[in-house]
C-alpha cells in the first residue's frame, strides 16, 4: 500500500472539502507529495490528527480553526413540505446518501449520510438542516463512503465521456448536412468538430489524427 493510501485510509471519507481539497484522497496526496499539513480535517478531529501523525513521524499539532471545528456527526434531514424536487442536493451529495426524483420528494438516507452539509447551500427553497446523528461515524462507515465516492466519480466521468461523445456526433451531423456553398458555417463546424475529437483523444490516451 503507497504512503498515500494509508493516509487515505486514516481519513473519515466525509468528503466534506472543509480541509480546502476536492476529496479525502486529493488532501492525502497534498499531505504525502506535498508536505500539507496534517491538522485539516475537522470530521477527523485530534484522534485522526494523531492518527497522522503517528504514520508519518510529525509532530501532532491543534485542529486549524481556518477548516472549521470538530464535533459529533451530523446528519442532513430534507423537509418534506417544503422540498420541490430541484435534485441540486442529490448532485451535490458526494457518497449518494440522497434519493428522490425530478419535482418528487427528495430522503436522505440516514445510514449513508456522512454529515458533509455540501447539499446545504445549493437547496433554493432552504429545506435541509442539520441535526446530530444517532451514531458517531465509524472505521465501517467511512470504508462504505469511499466506495460510494468512487463509484459516484467513475459514474459522473462516464457521463461526463457519454456527453462529449454525443456532442462530437451531433457537430458532425450538423457539418454533414450544411450545404457545400456555407463555407463559413462549415469552418466553423469543422473546428468545433475538431477540438471535440482532441478532447476525446485526450481523453482516451491517443492521438485522434493518428
């Protein structure tokens, strides 16, 4: 196992980004490649802080109040009366702890919930607050949540590889049905159907052109 993985497996898999990183691997990577500081990560708190440092022979140091405070784990509760089904905290959740449909009532799975409130500002209607949980967060819970989170970013990236496939498509119908005489038309569809083709070659590790 690298350094960063067992840094990686010492975090809480919150995901909560309040240590100023996309994910708990990406602030792993900054503490092993980088130097980081060790004492980012409010879910974890002085036990993780510890944790660290112990792996890594720092010296243990007092939680960075610029990251936020330690506390027991909090749970999102969405409000039915008042939720119209937006789906932004379904996207915003990052271990998919919520489930609903478009304009349906929107449940946050309690059991899968990691407290991150990242699906608390994008609410237009201010439906979702924050209470305790029942049960601190455990070695299980945040195993399970970096599953979620990697099969919910190998998901988003499908998607994502799904949409510009379907853009270069539909750019290069558009410039097989311009008549021959739109030359500026074409030129323009023939650039954008290029610089398409170069993100996916980009994409899949090979030059489109050879």
């Amino acid at each position: 196992m690298s350094l960063v993985d067992r840094i990686d497996a010492l975090l809480p898999q919150t995901q909560c980004t309040r240590c100023g990183y996309p994910s708990c691997a990406d602030y792993a990577r900054a503490i092993a490649r980088d130097g980081e500081a060790i004492n980012r990560c409010p879910p974890g708190g002085d036990a993780g802080i510890a944790a660290l440092a112990g792996l890594l022979s720092r010296p243990r140091l007092p939680l960075d109040p610029e990251c936020g405070q330690a506390g027991p784990r909090l749970l999102a509760f969405i409000e039915s009366d008042d939720c119209i089904g937006c789906t932004k905290c379904i996207r915003a959740c990052p271990v998919d702890a919520i489930i609903g449909g478009p304009k349906a009532m929107h449940t946050v799975l309690p059991a899968l919930c990691s407290g991150c409130e990242l699906c608390v500002p994008p609410c237009p209607t201010d439906c979702i607050r924050i209470v305790p949980a029942d049960a601190p967060w455990s070695d299980a819970d945040a195993r399970d949540a970096r599953l979620r989170f990697d099969r919910r970013q190998a998901r988003l990236s499908r998607e994502r590889e799904d949409d510009r496939r379907r853009h270069e498509r539909e750019l290069t119908t558009k410039l097989d049905e311009a008549p021959p005489d739109e030359t500026r038309r074409r030129a323009v569809l023939a650039a954008a159907l290029e610089r398409a083709r170069a993100r996916l070659g980009a994409r899949d590790g090979h030059n489109p052109g050879s």
